[in-house]
C-alpha cells in the first residue's frame, strides 16, 4: 500500500520516465522536418518531438519536451508541430546552435 502511494506520488516503477507512444507525425515545414513524439504522462499526453534539418551529409536534430499536457496524444502533436513551427520561423538554423 505505502509502495502504491509512492509511487503515484513521484512516477512508475519504470524510472519516472514518460512512455512515447509508437508512431510519429512527420511534417515538412521551410525545409526542416517536425517530428513530433508525444510522450504519455500521469493519464495525458506532453508535448514532445524532435526538428530534424539535412545539412550535407550530416542530420541535425533539436529534441524539445514541453511542459504542456494534453488530453489526447492528438492535442499534443499538433500543439508540437505548432510550436516547432514557430521556433523554425523565428530561429531558423539557429535552433541547432
């Protein structure tokens, strides 16, 4: 019972980490790719994912966990891919700085 309690209080028996769910959404924005990752947490979905831009030979990648939940794991891919959006038209490459 005390181990319950605990472990509702400060996350699973899986280290406390968030589980993402299987599949991604993709989306191309301004040349760069939006993955977003949503990640389930306490019964709603974080907002989660990944910019991905080709550079060369070489992918680089900006992986971002929000602190904004949402209901549905749906929610919480397009709240991803709205802010990923955003970050891209205001800090296009720099991103990855």
């Amino acid at each position: 019972m005390l181990g319950k309690m605990f472990k509702s209080l400060f996350g699973s028996s899986e280290g406390g980490q968030a589980k993402s769910s299987a599949k991604a959404t993709i989306v191309d924005h301004e040349g760069f790719q939006i993955i977003a990752e949503p990640q389930s947490s306490g019964g709603q979905w974080q907002v989660a994912g990944r910019i991905e831009k080709q550079v060369g030979e070489e992918t680089k990648s900006h992986r971002f966990i929000r602190a904004d939940v949402m209901p549905g794991e749906a929610d919480a891919a397009n709240e991803m891919i709205r802010k990923a959006k955003m970050m891209i038209d205001q800090q296009g490459d720099r991103i990855f700085d």
